[in-house]
C-alpha cells in the first residue's frame, strides 16, 4: 500500500480517535488528515507534528465533511453522544451521507450494538442505540465499511467510574452489572486494531468487530484491583432502579445499559480472541493497571486530601 493513500479520522483530538490517528501515523502506511473544529488545540498540533495533516471542519456541517474527505481513500469515523446527546444522529447522518458521496473505499465506523433491540423493546440505552441507526443507514447504502464496536473502557475507572473510598477503608465501585461478564478494552489498544484492518481490507469490510481486551466479572476486576494496586476494592453490584434514581447525568441510561449486558450478553469471548489477534500488544486488566498505578494512587491521595480540607 502506498503512503500516498489518505484516511480522514474523525475525533482525533478525543481519546478513540487519538487513538486511530496516532496508530496510523506510527504504521506508516497511509497519510493521515484529521477533522478538527480547533486546529490550535494541544492534541491538535501534538497530531500535526506527528505527521498528520491538519483539515478544519465540523461534523454537524456536511459540506465540510465532503471536502475534507476529497481524494481520501478510507474514514474513520466516531461520533460522541456524551458530547452532543440526541444530536449525535445528525452528526452520524452527516458523516454516512458524506462518505456516500464521495469516493471513499474503506470507511471504519464505530458503531455499538441495539440495546433496545437486545431487550426486546423495553430498555433505552440511546448512546448505543442511536450508533445502531446509524449503522443500518450505512449499511442500507452498502458502503464499503467495517463497524467497530467498542467494549467498556479500562480508562472509565480512572475518570467517569472512580473508585470510592468506605469509612472502613475499602475501595469500592458498583453497576447493575451483576455477576455476569463485562468486556472492557483500554482505548489505546482501539488504534493497532482500526489501522490493521485499514491494513487488511480484504478481510474485513462488510464485517462487524467489537474490540475486547478483557471479559471476567466485576469480582474479578475488583480481584485483580486489589492485587496490583496493593489496596482492598470491592464491587458491589446496584440494582438497575437503585442505580437509575443515582441523580448524576445519564444515570437512568447507564442502568439500563448495564443491565441489558447482564441478562442478554453473556460473553465477548470470541471477540476478545479476534482483538488479541489484530493487535497482538493488547493490554490485559492487570497490565494496564501495572501501567496506570500511579495515576490511581495519585487520584486516592488527592481524595484523601479533600476529605480533610472539606
């Protein structure tokens, strides 16, 4: 393949998009354009001394989508409901139509599965569910596509599902999850698996993947929690109406969504085989915590901190 060959990754300067560019600028196979509204962000000029090329755009504007994708052989493309929530299908409908205008022959979208669906109708999960629409529309237009799915990320532990500390000392975090399995990925890893399959389109368009690094229970986080970051965590499954009236942004959302993975997905075994296979220096649990140890303790010290100031 020629470096002459360019993809347009979309989200580069969020963290799966990050990912993806800078995966593919380390390949060395392709030239590498990102879409960004802020072109002097850090991420942004951090990509653009790697070797990308900077394009300015906005995905809620389709002609701008068009352009930066002129004379660009493959796409990646993500959306972001936590950012934009329901607009995100304006975003995506955008994107799809954008690719199916211009003559892209390898678009890598991230998609997730229909929650709704899994639940026979009953449970709304639109961070998902909206990705699922949009994944149909494209496939409706027969684009020449891979969908990524994308498993919980390790990373959530240290931002939106920090561990919190109980008056007798032990670390604790909880889901509606219960005792089934929850797949989880770090979103570094995402990247070597976005640029093989651009690497490999033979064997994978007009396929779904799912990126797993990990598929145990929360028990068995929480085990491997305790032994690499020397402390006692402890999981504790929350039922799905406790969990919904939590009162935090999205809190009904995500109790529905762990919730269905627990009644209706039983493991992602198969899928964690295919990871490890596209990207062989996949992180385990334990290793990516080894890698992150510090970033944990520091984020204890600093809670331990704010319990005696406040």
């Amino acid at each position: 393949m020629s470096k002459e060959r360019t993809i347009l990754v979309t989200g580069a300067t969020g963290a799966q998009g990050g990912s993806v560019a800078k995966a593919l600028l380390q390949q060395g196979l392709f030239a590498v354009r990102i879409l960004t509204r802020n072109p002097g962000s850090q991420k942004a000029v951090e990509l653009k001394r790697m070797g990308a090329e900077v394009f300015v755009g906005d995905m809620f504007d389709e002609t701008s989508l068009e352009a930066a994708m002129k004379n660009c052989y493959g796409v990646f493309g993500v959306t972001s409901y936590w950012e934009h929530f329901k607009k995100e299908f304006s975003q995506g409908m955008n994107l799809v139509e954008a690719v199916a205008a211009s003559n892209v022959e390898h678009f890598v979208f991230h998609t997730m599965p229909d929650y709704k669906a899994l639940s026979g109708g009953v449970l709304d999960v639109p961070h998902c569910d909206i990705k699922a629409l949009l994944k149909s529309y494209s496939q409706e237009l027969r684009l020449p596509a891979t969908y990524l799915q994308v498993a919980f990320y390790y990373e959530n532990f240290l931002n939106l599902f920090p561990l919190k500390q109980d008056q007798f000392g032990t670390f604790q975090f909880g889901f509606p999850q219960g005792h089934s399995k929850l797949a989880m990925v770090s979103v570094e890893d995402i990247g070597p698996i976005v640029a093989n399959v651009f690497a490999q389109p033979e064997n994978y368009i007009g396929r779904t993947l799912t990126a797993v690094g990990a598929d145990e229970t929360c028990d068995t986080y929480a085990a491997s929690m305790t032994k690499v970051l020397r402390i006692p965590v402890q999981y504790n499954h929350i039922p799905r109406d406790l969990y919904r009236n939590l009162g935090f942004t999205g809190a009904a959302e995500l109790a529905n969504f762990f919730d269905v993975q627990r009644v209706y997905i039983s493991n992602r075994q198969k899928e964690m085989r295919e990871s490890y296979e596209l990207n062989p220096k996949m992180q385990t649990f334990e290793s990516w915590l080894a890698k992150n140890k510090e970033r944990f303790l520091a984020h204890f010290h600093y809670q331990l901190v704010e319990e005696v100031i406040y």
